[in-house]
C-alpha cells in the first residue's frame, strides 16, 4: 500500500483480548455493555473492574440501542482525505438508555437536523470482514425529512 492509499483509508479499530467480546457482538449487531453485578453501575467500554466500585463480577448484556442525543456537533471540513466524501456529518455524544454515553456518529439522516435530546437507534455497520461500527440513526424518520 503506498502512503496516499493509506491516507485515503480509514483507521479501523483493532480488536485486543480485552475488546473482543465487544467487536464479536457489533458483528452480531448488538451493542454490549458491562454490567457490575456488585453495584449496578453500568459501564461502555470494556475494562477488567467496575469504574465505580473496583469489583470484578461483570456481566455483558446488550444494550437495547436507543438513545438519546446528549450533544453533537456537525463537522463541514475532513479531518482528513479519507473523510472527504463524507462532509458534512455529525459526530453525536449519544446518551444510551442504560445511562452510559458514548461517541457516535449519525447514519442515515440529514445531519443538519440533529437536535439535543433527538431519539436515536442503533445501527451496526460493518467497515470490514471482522469490524462493525456502533452508529445511530434518528429514531423518528419523519423528523429529519
Ligand atoms: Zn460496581
């Protein structure tokens, strides 16, 4: 691959030990989320202990894939060549159900139209043969036509 292609092409996350369950349930379209069995809380991304009570009696389970538009902003200039094509998009701090937020990005909807707290539902779209991204979609179509 020479240097322009690899500019042209988009950094895909690689999957470690620690990930793995995560990125095999995105290929099944499911978001996971862990679960602390000792407190409750309820954290997105994986990590080895609760982020709230240092226990280690975690527990995956799929997040339902609705959310809500916690903050977003619209990005009108690539980060970088790779991007070109899809200017302008939005980038979403998306607040899940379950109570954790996460970094998205919109499908499928106009990106102009995002609003805070708009509903939004999950969409796994897969980037390669292993990779499927959590993006989101408007929950409501009629509201972004
Ligand atoms: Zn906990």
């Amino acid at each position: 691959m020479n240097s322009l292609e690899q500019v042209m092409r988009k950094p895909l996350p690689v999957p470690d030990a620690d990930t793995q369950a995560y990125w095999e349930g995105l290929r099944q379209g499911k978001l996971l989320l862990q679960h602390c069995l000792a407190c409750g809380h309820v954290q997105f991304y994986q990590q080895a202990i609760c982020r709230h009570c240092g226990s280690e009696r975690l527990e995956h389970r799929a997040a339902s894939g609705r959310g809500r538009v916690h903050s977003f902003s619209v990005v009108h200039r690539a980060p970088s060549p790779a991007f070109k094509g899809d200017t302008p998009y939005a980038v979403l701090l998306v607040e899940l159900e379950e109570g954790p937020r996460m970094i998205s990005s919109l499908i499928d909807g106009d990106p102009m139209k995002v609003t805070f707290d708009m509903p939004v539902v999950l969409v796994c779209e897969p980037v390669s043969e292993a990779i499927s991204l959590p993006r989101f979609r408007p929950a409501e179509r009629e509201q972004v036509k």
